[in-house]
C-alpha cells in the first residue's frame, strides 16, 4: 500500500501555466506590406503564408493547444504608415475548465497613419467552469483604418454543453489618434448559461460577436451597412456609428448560425476575401 508523505490540504496543486507573447510589426515598402520585426515567447507564434496582393496576411498560433487555469498570453501588432495587414488565428480558441485560477489574455493593436489593420481571429469556446480575463486596446492614427471583430461561443456545442459556473471578463479600449472612443466591459460571473437566458442579456443565444471599424468615413457606412445586415435565421444583428466608429453587434443561437451571418456579411463590408484559414 502506498502512504503519500505529503500533506494535502483541499487547495488545488500549483502547476507550470502556459505564458507567450507575439510583437508583430509591419510596414509599407515600395508599395507592398512587409514585416519588420518579430518578436515570440513561449507558446505563441506569429507564422506569414505567402498571399496576393500587396497587403500582409498573419496567422496566430498557440502552441499550447488551448487556454487553461491561469495561461496567460499577450499579442501586439503594429500596422506601420501605410501598410496593410490581417491577423487571423490558425483556429478557434478553446478556453478550457478551472478549478480557481484566472487566464489572462492582453491584445493590442495599433494602426499608423494612412494604415489598414483588419483584426479577425476565428472564435473563441468557453467550456463550462472556464475563468478568463481578456483586455483589448487599440490605438488608430486619425487616418487610419481598423476592423476589428471578436467572436465568443458558450459551451461545446457538439456536447450540448452548458455554462453553469465560469467567468468571461472582456474589456475593449480604443483610442483615436489620442482621444478614447469606444470603451466596452462585458462580464459574466456565474451561471452563464442562465444569465445569456435573460432578454436583456442575451436573449438566449450562445455565440456573439462585435465588430468595430474605426476609419474616417465609419459613420458614412451606417445606412449601407444597415442595409447589408442578414434578419431572423437564428441571429440578430444591429449597428450604429458614433465618434468615428461603426458597431455592429451579433447575437446567435448557435456558432453556425453566427458564422452564416458574419461570413457573408464580412466579405461584403471589407470587399475582399476571407482569411483563407477561416476556410480551411
């Protein structure tokens, strides 16, 4: 028979935790985007497929495998002058279940003068009993341009999981030129799956998504983008435009009715292709 010679108190076991970070950098070059400085740590990488056109495509890749009890990450990327890039992640981020400890992930984003900076990860997956902590801050030159869209479902799906014990803390700051413009904080503490029930939470729906675009003519494209936006089929959308921003807002029942409301309406507003990893 085996006897354990050390104590045991109920207190979960500190464990290694996952720690990376990405700082990107681009800039415009004879007319083509290219990158100037790239900087990885730990189990986040920044890879560059080889694309069309002159802008710069960046996949994200967290070799961790996922979100967990206390990761904590961090990703910056700067779009120099003139220069156009796309992040895209290489696939849903899964944020798996805690026994107590808060993963922390910290992004930001800055878009230089005459820049174009589209910030379109694929979606991130809160299992039950999942603890997450995420921080967004952007910063747009006065002519820049930003398209910036976030996605999060609750639950496995496939699983017909529900949230009935986590924590989603999602804070937004973006700054134009030097003045702040749009500041958001979602939280949700508890049984999440009961509070997204409420209509003035959620209405029921298990997958939402915000997109924000902040470029000098964002407030001009309020009426068009209205007229674009998909009805009923399982996802209601919205937006409105103020300070030199355009919000749209998403609210689905399910990450496959999100998705064939996003998709379409996506490609319409940016009037070019999808990050071709979406699609794969």
């Amino acid at each position: 028979m085996f006897v354990s010679a050390l104590p045991f108190d109920g207190a979960p076991a500190l464990r290694q935790r996952a720690v990376g970070r990405v700082s990107f950098a681009a800039a415009a070059l004879n007319g083509l985007t290219r990158p100037m400085r790239i900087e990885e740590s730990g189990s986040m990488r920044i890879r560059l497929p080889r694309g069309e056109g002159a802008g710069l495509d960046a996949v994200l890749v967290n070799t961790a495998g996922g979100i967990a009890c206390g990761d904590r990450f961090a990703v910056e990327v700067e779009a120099q002058a003139g220069s156009s890039v796309t992040v895209a992640t290489l696939a849903a981020e899964k944020v798996y279940r805690s026994d107590g400890p808060v993963s922390t992930l910290l992004v930001k984003l800055i878009a230089g003068a005459g820049a174009r900076l589209d910030w379109l990860p694929q979606e991130t997956i809160l299992f039950d009993n999942a603890r997450l902590d995420r921080q967004l801050e952007a910063n747009v030159a006065e002519d820049g341009r930003l398209t910036l869209l976030e996605a999060v479902v609750f639950g496995r799906e496939a699983r017909a999981e529900r949230i009935v014990d986590g924590l989603f803390i999602d804070r937004w700051r973006v700054r134009r030129g030097s003045r702040l413009v749009y500041a958001d904080t979602l939280r949700l503490n508890g049984p999440i799956a009961d509070l997204l029930q409420k209509p003035s939470v959620g209405n029921g729906a298990r997958a939402l998504a915000t997109l924000i675009y902040v470029a000098p003519d964002a407030e001009a494209r309020l009426e068009p983008v209205r007229a674009q936006l998909p009805s009923g089929q399982g996802c209601d959308t919205a937006a409105s435009a103020w300070n030199g921003l355009l919000a749209v807002r998403f609210c689905a029942a399910s990450v496959e009715a999100l998705r064939a409301a996003i998709c379409p309406f996506l490609l319409t507003f940016r009037g070019e292709p999808l990050p071709r990893i979406w699609l794969s």
